[in-house]
C-alpha cells in the first residue's frame, strides 16, 4: 500500500514538472524583446532601417577600398587595437 502510494506520488510529480517545464520551452534563449524584433515592426524601426539602409549604399563602394574612402575625406578615427576583430 505504501510503495502504491510512492509510486503515485512520484507520477503526478513528474507529470507536473514536465508540463510546467514544457510551458517554458519556447521562452528559452530569447527575451520578450528579441521574440518581437522578428517583424521589425513600427515607425521607429522603419525609419532605422531605411537610414542604415542608406549608409550600407552609400559606404558600400569603399568596403574594400581603404584608398579611396580616404580619398573622399573619411579618416580612421579609432586607435589600433591588437586582436580586435579576430577570431581566436
């Protein structure tokens, strides 16, 4: 009668933690926040997004030109900084 009993109390445990566990699922790994950036929606968002838009267009010519961005004026305007940007 005892061990039953265990052994039903140990059921229902596990029923228990493994739908509350369940319910958490798709809230792991990502914020509130991140779960509502998928659409980018709202006029905020919008307006960033044709501005970097618009930088990406206009810099684009010199991604691979060092020479010619500082030919149009652009300066290195941060100190060099060892293993910045590597990726070990």
């Amino acid at each position: 009668m005892q061990k039953t009993r265990m052994m039903r109390l140990a059921g229902v445990t596990a029923l228990v933690l493994t739908a509350g566990l369940w319910a958490l699922v798709p809230a792991w790994g990502q914020s509130s926040q991140a779960k509502g950036m998928a659409g980018m929606s709202g006029t905020g968002n919008v307006a960033l997004t044709k501005d970097i838009a618009a930088a990406r267009v206009a810099t684009a010519k010199y991604a691979t030109n060092l020479a010619a961005a500082q030919a149009d004026g652009y300066k290195i305007l941060t100190k060099e900084i060892p293993g910045m940007g590597s990726t070990s």
